[in-house]
C-alpha cells in the first residue's frame, strides 16, 4: 500500500460535527481527565501491594504517559481529527492499524461505561438500601445518552463542572495534606516520615506490581485529543492542554500518593477497605470523610461515563467516515453522530448486564479481553509518530506546532517501556491471562482489519 503524503487533507470524519466546545472546555476536560476512579479506588491495592515505592511507580508510569500524550498531541495537532490515534495509526502505517487502534478502543470504553455505571450505582445503592444496582445504572446510561445526543456543548459543560469538582476535591485534599505533614494544621500531629522508613517492604515483585497498578490507572488522557477536533481552535487546545500534562500527572497523581503513604502507615488494612483517601482523611479526623470521598469518587465515575461514551461515540464515528464499519454509525444529526451515541451507549448497558447473567465466564472474558488494550493503542501512537513525524519535516514541518522531545529518542524510549509492561504482564499469572486475551482480540481485529485492506485495494 503507498505511503498517504501529509500533504492530502485531514481526514473529513469532522466534516459533519460541530465545534461546540471552547477552550475553557478543553482545559477542563484535560485537567479532569486525570482524575477518575482509578486513582481514588483502586490506588489502595497497588500501595497495599508495594508500600510507599508505589510513589515511585506512579511516577515512573506517568513519565511513559507524558511520553505517549506529546505524541499524540504532535500529530493531533498536525491533524485534528475526531479518530485520534486510529486516524493517525491509518495515515501512518495503513487503514488495517487504524482499524484495529480504532475498534479495541471503542470496545475498551463501552466496557468501561459498564464497569463504571456498576461502581457508581453501587455507591448510591449503599445510600438507598433496597434499590436495585442495574436500575441506577440504567438511569445513568440513559442520563448521559441522552446529553451526549444534544449539542457537544452540553457534554463540554457537564464534563467542566464535573472537572471542576474533582479538581477542587483533589487540590483541597494536597493542602491538607501538606499542612499536616508539615506539623501546621490544628489538631493533627505530623508523623514525619516515620511511615516511610520501610520504603520497598515487599522488594522488587512489590514494585513491579505496584507499576502494573498505576499504569492502567492514567486511563483517560486520550479523551482531550477526540474533543479537540469539535473546539474552535482544535490545534490550539490540543497544544495548550498536551503541554501542561506534565505537572498535571506529577501534581495530582505522584504528589497525593506521596501524601497518602506519608499520613497512613502502607499496611494498614483502611487503605484497601475504605480507600487511600478516606484513610489519610481519617487519620486528620476530617468529619464525614468516607460520605465526602463517596461523592467525589460518585461524581469522578458518573464523569468517566460521560467522557466514555462520548469517546467511544466519535472514535466509533470517526471510523466509519473513513470506511472501517457500518454506515449506520456515520450518520449525523444536528452535528452529533447519534447512532454512534446510542450504539455506544447500548454497549455499556450490554456489559452491565452480562455481569449479572454470566459473571463468571462472558463478563471475566470481556473484562480480560480490554485488559491490555490500552497498550496497543500507546504503542500504535508511538509507531505513528516515528513514521509521520519524518514525513512532516520533510513536506509540511509547519504543522509541527507540538514536538516530541527529543526525537526519535524518547519514542524509541517508550517503546521499550511498554516492552517492559507486556514483559511484566507476562510473568504475573493475573495479567498474564489479560495479555493472552487482550492479545487475541487484537490479532483478530488486525487480520479483519488486513483483509478490508487488501479487497479495498484490489477494487481502487
């Protein structure tokens, strides 16, 4: 298959959208997008598992994260487009990457649309004993279907405040923090680092399993590259929110790791049972924490839902506009692709219910199968960025207005760092299954992929 020049058009899969989204909605979604479930909730396993190193695995993880976002930030900057990383995956090495980038992500998110309507009705369920868990999850599908087939605007605003709040939560949560560290804040006495002292309890196997825990918790970042190409100044909001990444990751993940494992003693068995941050907020005698927490991880899973679907939407749009799927996706009204919306949106609820029917064999093969997908993907955006970023200075290096630092370097870098990921994956007997799964699904889709690929050419 020849070579697509950077000199052809960006893709028309944005044609059809509209451009609701502002800049202040861009900001947000980024600085939102960070913040989820995953860092509220399932953090506690990983410090449980490597003690107060797991800082250091945040850290590490984030720093392979950085990386993947500046490259997807050059190329959606050189191309927006509401395809992302599958659009680019397509230019770059051919229409069968973009295929298989595209559909393993959009399975990657309904799934998560379903996981997190489970935990969110859980929460509320918690609050109203007796109401059935699927009918607050169908509520909550229904919710964010329906304001996902408005105007993209209205998904701008939810996601603003949404962000906001989380934001808000996480930021007050570091100030206390520091303060009680620091031996300032009223009523509370600094434990110094005396909770630090063994610092890798459980040696290596420890981190390494703490590594596996962060890196799947960054889950996210790409949303802000799909709605880029809806805002009014798509290659200005992609390179605004891609260069501030950096302290964003640093800031809220890093930095309240290291306060939670300086406040509670690592082994402590409230870290898993009520969460690292209502632990650290107990251990303040913040009244209330555990409701205060509830909230906020409420509100941090009802956002990833609505991020979610509408991510799924757009890549799921994006791909038929260019010829990867069913028509029947493409269409557009009122520039939103509705089918796309409710597809997506129908997907997540599927999930949900095949966790009451059969949770022990669809839904666990389900999860396992999306477990690792989110590598593929990193790793299709670093292989597409090697080869357009050549193509770009050589025929349009005006469209460079995000570089990679440090290029071919720090990709060849990340490369090998998601090497090393699978490698770990492969030796845990846990994701280890998720590494076979997730590696079928996507050989699958790669050989679908493959074979349009060859009957399109065959008949151009």
């Amino acid at each position: 298959m020849p070579r697509t020049s950077v000199e052809t058009p960006p893709e028309a899969d944005g044609v059809s959208l509209s451009h609701g989204l502002k800049q202040r909605h861009l900001s947000m979604i980024a600085l939102g997008g960070v913040i989820g479930a995953g860092l509220f909730v399932g953090s506690g396993a990983g410090i449980a598992a490597a003690g107060p190193v797991i800082v250091v695995a945040y850290a590490l993880s984030g720093l392979l994260v950085m990386l993947v976002m500046r490259m997807l930030g050059e190329m959606s900057a050189a191309y927006p487009s509401s395809g992302s990383f599958s659009a680019h995956a397509e230019r770059a090495i051919g229409p069968w990457a973009g295929f298989t980038a595209g559909w393993s992500f959009w399975v990657l998110l309904c799934t998560v649309v379903g996981l997190e309507g489970i935990g969110a009705a859980q929460i509320v369920s918690g609050w109203l004993p007796g109401t059935p868990e699927w009918a607050w999850v169908a509520l909550f599908v229904v919710l964010f279907c329906g304001m996902n087939l408005t105007a993209v605007k209205n998904f701008g605003e939810f996601e603003f405040w949404f962000a906001a709040l989380k934001v808000g939560a996480i930021a007050l949560f570091l100030v206390l923090g520091v303060l009680a560290i620091a031996g300032v804040l009223p009523g509370t006495d600094s434990p110094g680092t005396s909770h630090l002292t063994d610092f890798l309890p459980r040696g290596g196997e420890g981190l390494v399993i703490g590594l596996l825990a962060s890196v799947f918790a960054y889950g996210g970042l790409e949303t802000v590259t799909i709605a880029a190409a809806e805002s009014q100044d798509p290659v200005r909001g992609v390179a605004r929110a891609v260069r501030t990444a950096m302290w964003r990751i640093a800031l809220f993940y890093v930095g309240s790791m290291a306060v939670v494992v300086t406040l509670v003693p690592w082994d402590s068995p409230a870290v898993v049972e009520r969460g690292p941050y209502v632990a650290a907020l107990d251990r303040l005698g913040i009244p209330g924490a555990a409701r205060l927490m509830d909230v906020v991880i409420l509100v941090a899973l009802l956002s990833a839902m609505n991020a979610n679907i509408y991510g799924a939407s757009r890549i799921g749009y994006s791909l038929v506009r260019r010829g990867q799927g069913p028509k029947a996706l493409g269409r557009v009204s009122g520039g939103v692709p509705r089918t796309a919306v409710l597809a997506s949106s129908c997907f997540g609820f599927l999930c949900v219910l095949l966790s009451y029917w059969r949770p022990d064999d669809v839904f666990a093969w389900l999860l396992n199968t999306v477990g690792a997908a989110i590598l593929v993907v990193w790793i299709l955006i670093a292989v597409s960025q090697l080869r357009l970023r050549r193509r770009l200075e050589l025929e349009a290096p005006e469209r460079l207005v995000v570089r990679m630092w440090a290029y071919p370097y720090l990709t060849w870098v990340a490369l090998a760092g998601m090497a090393a990921v699978f490698v770990l994956m492969a030796r845990e007997p846990d994701t280890r299954v998720q590494l076979l799964s997730t590696g079928a699904m996507t050989l699958a889709l790669a050989a679908v992929g493959y074979v349009r690929q060859r009957r399109a050419h065959a008949h151009g």
